[in-house]
C-alpha cells in the first residue's frame, strides 16, 4: 500500500501510495514507521492526496520507548510501512500497573491501556460540550480502578468528587457489590436527599475561608476578621481572664463614645446598640449599677436630664473604669477549643465595637458588610452546614468524611446541587485549603494522595479569584504545589475559557472531548502546553465518548473510545418523547 518516500522537509513526508492494495481512507490517523539505518522513526498520517499521503514525524522509536521529536531525518531511501503490533504496544501501554482507558478505534478495538501513577499523580484536565461524554469517561476510568479481580485492590484511595448536580450518585452506588471492602459515601446540601449532610465544624475555619464565606472585598476586612477569630477562641475558653477581657472591650468602647462631642441622646443611642448586641452580666443595659446608698439599673442611667446630660454622668463613669486594665498582658492562646458561628458573630461585634469600627465613618461600611453576611449565614440556610458539636484537628475531619458506618470509603461525593454558586465556590475553596494544609503537614510527604474532582470546574476554578484580597488562589496554590504532597486535581468542563489558566498550565494529562466553539478551541490552544493545530483539528470530528487523550498517560496523542459507564451515571438528556405523549384511551 506504501510506497516510495517522494519529499521530506522540516515536519514531515510525502509518501506514494498503491490504491489496489487497500482502501486508503483507512490511512487517516495512522501510525507510519520510516525505517532506516537501524533507526525507526515514527510519523502520523495527516492527509491523502490522490497518490501520496501526508505524514508529520513525531519521533523515534526504540525497541521499548518512544522518543520524542527528531534530530535526524529518514533519508529518501528508507522504508516505509505502517506500524505492527509489537510497536503498538509502546504507544498503547501494557497490562501491569495501568488500568483500561479505552479502546484505538484506528486499531481494530485495540486496548488502550495506562500507568496508573501517570495518569493519578498528576493534575488532569477533561474538557468537552455538553453531550460530549465527559462525565461517562470519568466514571468510566474510575470504575476500571476498582473493577481489579486480584486480591490488589485500591482500598486506600482517597477520592472526592464535587458533583454539581449529583450525577455521578447511579455510577458508583453499587461499588460495594465489586468487593465488600469498597464503601461510595454520599455527602449533600440537599435537605430533602437520603445522604448524610455536609457538616463542617466551625473550628477548622482559617481566616481565608471566612473571607471566602462572607465574600469579603475589602483589605480593612482582613483585620476585622482575623481579630474575631483571636477573639472568638480566647472567649470559647469560658475562663476568668476572658470574661475580664469582654468587661475590658466594652468598658472602653463606653468610654470611647462617652467622651465624643456628641450629643447626649446619640451617645446614649450608641451605647444602648452595643450592649443590645455585645453584653456581660457586670455590662448589660439590667445590670445593678451601685450608687451612694442606692443602686440604678445601667439603662437608666442614661436618662437625660433637663440641662441635655446623663443625670448619674458620674456614676456611670466610676462604674465602668472598674472593668479597664491597661497594664494587663492579655493571654490569646486557645487551643483545642470550638465554637458556633453565633459565637463568632459576637466575637465580630466585640472586634468591631473595641476597634470603633462602626463608629468610623470611612471603616463603616466594610465592617456593616461583614456584620449583615455573618448574620445572615448565622441564622438562615446556609449556617446549617456549619457545627459547633466539638473540637477536632483536620485530620480527624478529612477521615471522618471517609467513614461510612464503620468502613472506610474510598469515593466520597460531594454533591452541591441545592446551593448557589458562590456558597458552592467558598465551600470547595474552603475544602481545597483543608487538604491541601493535612496533606502539606504529613510527616511521611505524598503518602495519603488525594484527589479532589471537580465537576463543572468553571464554577470553582476562576480566573484572578482571591488573588487582590488574599494574594493568591487556592487552585493555583493546588496546582503549583499540591502535586508533590500528593494532592491532585481533576478538572471536568464544557467551559474552559472560564477557568484560570496558570491552573490549566499545571495539568499533565488531558482529556479532550469534542468542543465546537471556536473561542473554547482558541483558549485550549493557547493554555494546553503541546496543544497542537493537530491535536484541535481531531478533536473536531470526534463522536461522543470518544477523545484526544495526551500528556503523560501517552508517549503521543492518541484517539480513545471510551467505553460505556456501568451503571450510568445520571447525565443523559430528558427523554422528551416519553415525557410528552400520552395514550388515549378508545
């Protein structure tokens, strides 16, 4: 069918072609070997003309390996042929410690097999339209993992799917059946599901992440915040000291404002806002004031003479300087303690009360923003999500999400579909820095991998996210850092234009599923590093469930078949014929 080497230049051969010898249109896609002078270079069928074929090198190969790019050419005389099976093998992988990607469709059917440490250990990229297969493929990789018939099976394998819309529940909910020791946990937001609910102590809460939570914009709010969690751990001790420490804030915020040129009934209205809302049993607005012979309840106190002053002015004053201690060293350690998100409403009150915050009409708004969202998460739906039912280290946490009755689950999935996407996006942030501090922290480095797969990615993964408040993004963080501690990513898309791009440039392997929009090819293109014009050009004729897959899991690009998830997971299109019609009775 091949004949004699017609031109060679700088990227590849033109080679003459016999068409009595076969159907030619088969050449497509084909792998070609030039052999010449003991060296087997390797090329790809890239077009057929009526008599020659197109064919661009890729690179060398050895009796085992395939090398990539060429120094030098076959010369006009080398032999031309396509490539047999044993070569195949290099480029398809072999049975041992890989697992089944897919089938060659170019190669009658052939396995496509896959090192499990390169696809696993590094980050990995699945981008695709909507209808493209994406989802079927991911499920259908993760079901080969655990489909092992030996007695080796992935039993300590950490996965956790953030599933938008729960599809990914029918795909593993008989994973048991394989073997009694898998367990599929189902984690949810959505009150009315069967499944445990997300529940995240309040104590494992850092600084970004409640920045994240209350969508915080502002610098000034950096401080605000980072002085209520000092507060609100020195206040969950319920020791002496911190309760001198409350009577000490408001002492001084009552000082503060008793002393402003304002007038009486405003101070009043001021003081009467605070203790409403931050109060002690010696500091509350009932409190027995003592007084020469006789005692006043605080509140009226207040109470404005005929002249426009606080007719008990110096009693008041005599009562709450009691409460101030400048000199005193102030201990803020806490360690081990835990509180609700009501408790760290108070301690943001306190914070910005002693601060006077809410009294500077430059810091007033940024501090009223905090104050109204952690209300708001305080006492509606979203707070629900967050405990106070005790104190436990990160580590506790990450495996009690694993724990499933008393087996350990080695898929754990997330699934977000009854919340917004900016609560959805704190939540995943928020579990990103988690692994990525437990990870970072173990003493034996990258020896509990975790992978954290995201379903629509482009929800989380944003471009420039946090960057201007916090200094940094936590999936670049992930992706720039995580690799070598053993936390991976999985990006799953139909949108990647949306998604940060130095995140992208991290990944490894890719996964690429039909994608039509020419702004979509143009930003792969230009974010995938070894992105050919080759590699878009394929992807554009590619059925559903069939991808380019690239990087580290193949020596070259290669076209796989995905087979079919088993069971399904739940991402078909509504079936509308079945949801319409009717039959009449006669």
């Amino acid at each position: 069918m091949l004949g004699k080497i017609i031109t060679i230049n700088k990227s590849g051969a033109v080679v003459s072609i016999d068409k009595t010898q076969g159907n030619i249109k088969d050449l497509i896609n084909l792998h070609i070997v030039f052999e010449d002078d003991g060296k087997k270079i390797l090329g790809e069928v890239d077009s057929i003309e009526e008599d020659t074929i197109k064919v661009n090198f890729l690179g060398e190969l050895t009796d085992n390996d395939f090398i990539g790019g060429l120094l030098i050419k076959p010369s006009l005389e080398a032999n031309v042929r396509i490539i047999n099976q044993e070569e195949l093998k290099i480029l398809t992988g072999e049975e041992g410690k890989s697992i089944r990607l897919g089938v060659s469709p170019l190669y009658k059917d052939t396995p496509l097999n896959v090192n499990i440490d390169e696809l696993f250990s590094n980050h990995t990229a699945i981008f695709g339209n909507t209808g493209s297969g994406k989802t079927y493929g991911i499920c259908r990789i993760l079901q080969n993992i655990f489909a092992s018939k030996n007695n080796i099976i992935p039993y300590r394998s950490n996965l956790f799917i953030f599933d938008s819309y729960g599809e990914y529940i029918n795909a593993f909910s008989k994973l048991k059946e394989l073997n009694p020791y898998y367990s599929f946990k189902v984690i949810t937001t959505n009150m009315s599901k069967p499944y445990e609910k997300l529940n995240i102590p309040v104590c494992l809460l850092e600084l970004d992440d409640v920045l994240n939570l209350l969508d915080a914009t502002k610098f000034s709010q950096i401080a605000m915040v980072e002085t209520a969690l000092l507060y609100v751990k020195m206040f969950a001790r319920e020791d002496e000291e911190a309760h001198d420490y409350k009577n000490h804030i408001l002492a001084k915020a009552i000082t503060n404002i008793m002393y402003t040129n304002q007038t009486s009934s405003k101070i009043r209205d001021q003081i009467f806002e605070i203790l409403s809302e931050t109060s002690t049993p010696e500091l509350s607005l009932d409190t027995e004031v003592p007084g020469v012979g006789f005692t006043r309840i605080f509140r009226n106190c207040f109470d404005i003479d005929s002249e426009g002053r606080f007719a008990e002015r110096k009693i008041i004053a005599d009562y709450i300087k009691e409460f101030i201690d400048e000199n005193r060293k102030w201990n803020f350690e806490a360690e081990g303690v835990y509180y609700s998100l009501h408790d760290l409403e108070v301690a943001l009150n306190f914070t910005l009360y002693s601060e006077r915050y809410l009294l500077n009409e430059a810091m007033y708004d940024a501090a009223m923003s905090l104050k109204v969202k952690l209300h708001d998460l305080a006492t509606r739906g979203n707070g629900t999500f967050f405990s106070s039912d005790g104190y436990v280290t990160v580590e506790e946490y990450i495996k009690s999400l694993q724990m499933n009755g008393n087996q350990k689950s080695q898929i754990v999935n997330f699934n977000l579909e009854d919340v917004d996407d900016r609560f959805a996006r704190s939540i995943v942030k928020l579990f990103g820095r988690m692994f990525m501090k437990f990870t970072k922290g173990l003493q034996n480095r990258a020896t509990f991998p975790i992978h954290m797969i995201l379903e629509e990615a482009h929800r989380y993964v944003m471009e420039g996210d946090d960057k201007e408040l916090l200094g940094y993004n936590i999936f670049e963080r992930i992706a720039k850092e995580g690799r070598k501690y053993g936390l991976l990513l999985d990006l799953i898309t139909q949108r990647p234009t949306d998604l940060n791009e130095n995140v992208i440039s991290q990944c490894a392997n890719f996964l690429i599923f039909k994608i039509n929009h020419p702004a979509d090819l143009e930003y792969i293109a230009k974010s995938v590093p070894n992105m050919s014009e080759d590699v878009v050009e394929k992807q554009k004729t590619l059925q559903s469930g069939t991808c380019v897959a690239f990087g580290r899991l193949f020596k070259i690009p290669m076209i796989v078949k995905m087979e079919k998830a088993d069971p399904p997971p739940t991402s078909a299109n509504c079936e509308i014929y079945n949801n319409w019609m009717v039959q009449l009775k006669q």
